[in-house]
C-alpha cells in the first residue's frame, strides 16, 4: 500500500476537528452524555488483563517463507513474488444486499468512484457486495471525522488512522455509543469463521479495545518508526558530501547546501528527527519516566529544550526552505522531488513510492535514509511502537447477520501476502491494472489512477514488507535500516496501558505545538519557552501526568 507521508494529519484539520468535538459534547452530540466523568479526566486500561477478549492467534499454512528476517516489531521482507498464489477463500463473502457505505482516506488525487471505476468493480464481484467508498482527502481527513462523529452520522464502515485518534477528545464515549461491539464476533474460537483475522498479531488486537470490549479490526503497522530524516543521496554525492553522522555535521553540510540564488535549501520542517537526535522521549507522544519514577514530558527535558535550540539556529541561519517557514501547507514532497531541498523529515511510507516515481522522471535520483544517530553521545534514540495504523470500526444496530457479513468482507480483504486475493486487492485486474512480467505484477497508468488503497483500508493484515518490482533494491535497504534502527528502540514504561488521556490535554496539544512551532521559527523569542511549558502544565500537561502515574502505581510498578 502507499502509506500517507507522515504518521499526523494537517495540524489545521486537527484544530478543526477538536473544535467540532467540543461542539458536539456541548449541543449532546456523539460525545455527550457517554461517561464524562471518566473520559474528561482521562482513563487507563490495562491490556494485559483483556487477553480473554482477544482472538485466538492462529498461522496461515499459505504464507511463503521470507527472504529477510525482521526483528520484531519490524515485520519481515520479501524481494520476490512467489510462484504460485494461494487461493485462500473459496465462497464469496457477501449476500448481495444494500450497498455498503465504507468511508477511507486517500494521500494524492482522489480515485474515480463508483461505476465509472473498474477497480472497484472487479473487487465488488469477488465480494458478491458493493463497497460504496466515501475517499477523503488524507491531510484533512480529521475534519471529516469530527464532523461525522458529531452528527452521530457515520458509515457501516469507518477507517480511523490510529494519528487521529490520539487527538480526539472522549474518543472512548464515541466509541461506546456509534461502534458495534466485535467481542462476541471474534473472541477466542469466534474468529475462526473469519481465518484471515486470525493471523493479526496479538498486540494489534488489545490495542483494538476500548471500554474492556473488543471494538474494532486494527491494521498492523509494517514498520514500528513514525519518522525517517531523508536525503536526496545523488544531489550528495553529486556534491562530494556524505550523509551526516554528528549534529555538527548536519548543520555543516546543511549550510554548505543552502544556496538561495539556485533556489535550493537543506530543509524541511526536521523539528521531530532532531529532537530524536538529542533524545528527547516519544513514548505516548512524549511521556518518560524521572529517576525518581515521576513522568516528565518532553517540554521539560533539558533534551528537548538543546533540540528547540538547535532548530531555532537552523532557522535563524536560513537554512530551511522560506515556503516551509512562511506556511504549514507547503508540499515538502514537491520540495524534495525538485532537488529545492536535500534532507526531508518524512513517514517511512514515503520511501518506495516516491523512488519509483521520481527515478523515471529523474536518472539517477536516490532517496535515501540519514542513518539514525546521537546529538549527545552514545546510543542513538528511535521512537516508536507496534500500535496499528488504523482502526476499522462497524455501526453500531446493523444487527448480527449484517455485521457477520461485514466481517467475512473483511476478512477477504484481509488476505495475506502471496495470495490471489491480496495480489487483486493491490494490484488489480491482471492485464488491465497491472502487467506480471518475470519480477512480478506492476500497475498500469489505469492502476495507479484507480487503486488508492480503497480495500486496505477496510481490511488489516499480516504485515511484511512486500517486493517491489519497479525498485529491487528497496526490500534490502528499508530492511537493513529498520533492523539497525530498532535497536534503539525507545522503552515504553507504559507498555500494556492504553491511555485515553484528559480532554483538555488533548485540547491543548496542538495549540501548544504551534506556539512552540512560533518560536523555532524565530517569530517569537526562545525565551518564551518556559511561559509555554507553564501554559501547558495548567492546561492539562499536570493532570495527564498524575494520570499516568497513578496508572503505574496501580499496576504495581
């Protein structure tokens, strides 16, 4: 699949969505009247004790034995298509009632809909059911979310990127009141009249609850790393630079770079990989423990405040492209594909995608990884998890034989690598979508026109990273750095709690984030830091603190 190019959504469609959240508990929207007590101070659930509600964990005898072992929880590679795909279900999942109505995100042109796509249709067949895709806009899918939240108005079929649910407030009220429970569907043995789901990962499924109820199918994440600082390698190299392995060196090389006059700077927004750089915390968007067991965000590290320090240079001296400084909807991507900029913070996903791309518009052009490292000394520090990339989520009062039908539509979409029923979900209509030469199935300028990941984001997975005919060197690669890269891992002192934080800790996130994103950029004076780190203690930051360590302290650590 081709995944969005970072692991948040635009920040002005989070404003808005927190906006609209706070409209509907206030007029009795979605949210209202579902347990405010417990939701607007936030709420802990320990996922150690909900393993009887989880699926019983069952192996696909068809999936084909991987070329490149990856060290959990990187997901392992394959450089090549088997031979032969399995046909891994025989009857069609769907009774050919009412359309389904399913409503997905899309990162690039909205595909053609309906009728007038032959993608769809060719899926819908084997479904014996029509999926009725509702495709939003990606970047501002937040906006979408919250307005259909609000209404109380959502799709039999609702994919909620797991970025966007860390920011909506009482997320576990809507929940409890719009989604169907799944527990009785799929727990333990339930699962095995949907196979497919069976093969998931365990901790895919607890991350899947809410409310101690099994509430949602989660789709495994591929890759544990929610940022990668990226390079145009052959714009290096042309320059006789290597890849920067010191903070110094970034800086340096970053300067040596910049050039205004040609119309070329180093970077992006790099605000998060730097702050991994001087190690800063990530776990739970920024949570660690003191030496003294007490929780510290990342505002009051003194990590994080040599991070500010050195972005703030990186902007004082130029170095960062003036589209980006000027606005938050500057396409970075148009930037870096252009040769404008040569470092660029991104999602992983943007890797593949964008080499394939670009190297046929472009010879030589080499998008690479800047390998992890220290600003301080020492082992490096990478953030990240296995939580799943979305959620999928069932209207609630469809009743049972509805939702077991939604299950089994799933569940074929859910078909793992090296089945035909995952090879059409990706690839399409053989000799319309794609073409199968020796290396195996490329799309077609139809194909790349008309899938935009519709069915995978109505399914989940057994995650692997798959080959990639048009970019053979991208398998060894992205696996050799997520294997080296997740050494260094961050320990997550939270590890089995999930946390559905205050309301107004998550109303004050993105406003704080933008003034401190003012100050980096040299709009306001560092100094202002500490009033913000104030600003945002009062405003939530202390009572998601004592949250979290009352949850350690009951869960006896």
């Amino acid at each position: 699949m081709t995944s969005p190019t970072g692991p948040s959504a635009d920040r002005r469609g989070f404003l808005s969505l927190l906006g609209l959240s706070a409209v509907a508990v206030a007029s009795g929207g979605a949210l209202a009247g579902c347990g405010d007590k417990a939701t607007r101070g936030g709420a802990t659930q320990s996922l150690d004790k909900l393993s009887g509600l989880l699926p019983e964990q069952k192996t696909f005898a068809g999936m084909p034995k991987p070329d490149i072992m990856g060290t959990r929880p990187v997901p392992d590679g394959y450089t090549t298509f088997p031979a032969q795909l399995v046909d891994a279900i025989a009857e069609k999942p769907g009774t050919g009632g009412p359309a389904i109505r399913a409503m997905t995100p899309v990162w690039g042109p909205a595909p053609p809909t309906g009728a007038s796509n032959s993608y769809l249709a060719a899926i819908n067949a084997e479904l014996g059911a029509t999926v009725d895709f509702s495709v939003q806009d990606g970047n501002t899918y937040a906006d979408k979310l919250g307005a259909i939240l609000g209404a109380r108005d959502v799709p039999d079929l609702l994919c909620v990127p797991s970025w966007e649910v860390e920011k909506l407030p009482r997320f576990a009220d809507a929940v409890g009141a719009l989604f169907e429970d799944l527990t009785p569907y799929l727990q333990g043995g339930a699962v095995s009249a949907y196979p497919m789901l069976a093969t998931f990962p365990a901790g895919a499924w607890r991350e899947s609850c809410w409310n101690e109820r099994l509430m949602a199918v989660p789709n495994p994440t591929d890759g544990p790393f929610p940022w990668a600082l990226f390079q145009r390698k052959d714009l290096l190299d042309k320059a006789g630079l290597a890849a920067p392995k010191t903070i110094d060196e970034l800086f340096s090389i970053g300067k040596e770079v910049t050039n205004p006059g040609k119309g070329v700077w180093a970077f992006t927004d790099i605000f998060a990989m730097v702050q991994m750089f001087y190690k800063a915390p990530g776990t739970n968007q920024g949570w660690r423990l003191k030496a003294d067991g007490t929780p510290e965000f990342k505002y009051e590290t003194p990590e994080y405040r040599q991070a500010a320090e050195f972005m703030a240079k990186v902007y004082k001296a130029g170095l960062v492209h003036p589209d980006i400084v000027a606005s938050k909807g500057a396409d970075a991507n148009v930037l870096l594909q252009g040769g404008k900029i040569l470092f660029h913070q991104g999602g992983p996903g943007m890797w593949q995608p964008m080499q394939a791309e670009q190297q046929k518009i472009t010879p030589g052009f080499n998008l690479q990884p800047v390998p992890l490292f220290s600003a301080t000394g020492g082992d490096p520090l990478a953030w990240g998890d296995d939580k799943p990339i979305s959620y999928l989520f069932i209207k609630k009062g469809l009743g049972k034989e509805r939702v077991q039908e939604l299950l089994r539509i799933i569940n074929w979409c859910s078909a793992p690598f090296g089945t035909k029923e995952y090879d059409l979900r990706e690839y399409g209509v053989d000799g319309k979508h794609s073409t199968r030469g020796a290396t195996g199935p490329a799309k077609t300028e139809l194909g790349f026109k008309e899938i935009a990941n519709q069915y995978f984001f109505i399914s989940g997975r057994s995650p692997v990273v798959q080959p990639y005919p048009q970019t053979p060197q991208y398998v060894p690669q992205v696996m050799a750095y997520n294997n080296e890269t997740v050494k260094y891992l961050e320990k997550d002192p939270w590890d089995g709690l999930k946390f559905e934080m205050p309301a107004k800790y998550k109303a004050g996130a993105v406003p704080t984030e933008d003034k401190i994103t003012d100050i980096v950029r040299g709009r306001r004076p560092l100094t202002d830091l500490d009033a913000v780190v104030k600003e945002w203690r009062a405003g939530g930051g202390d009572e998601a603190r004592q949250l979290l360590a009352t949850a350690l302290s009951n869960a006896g650590r």
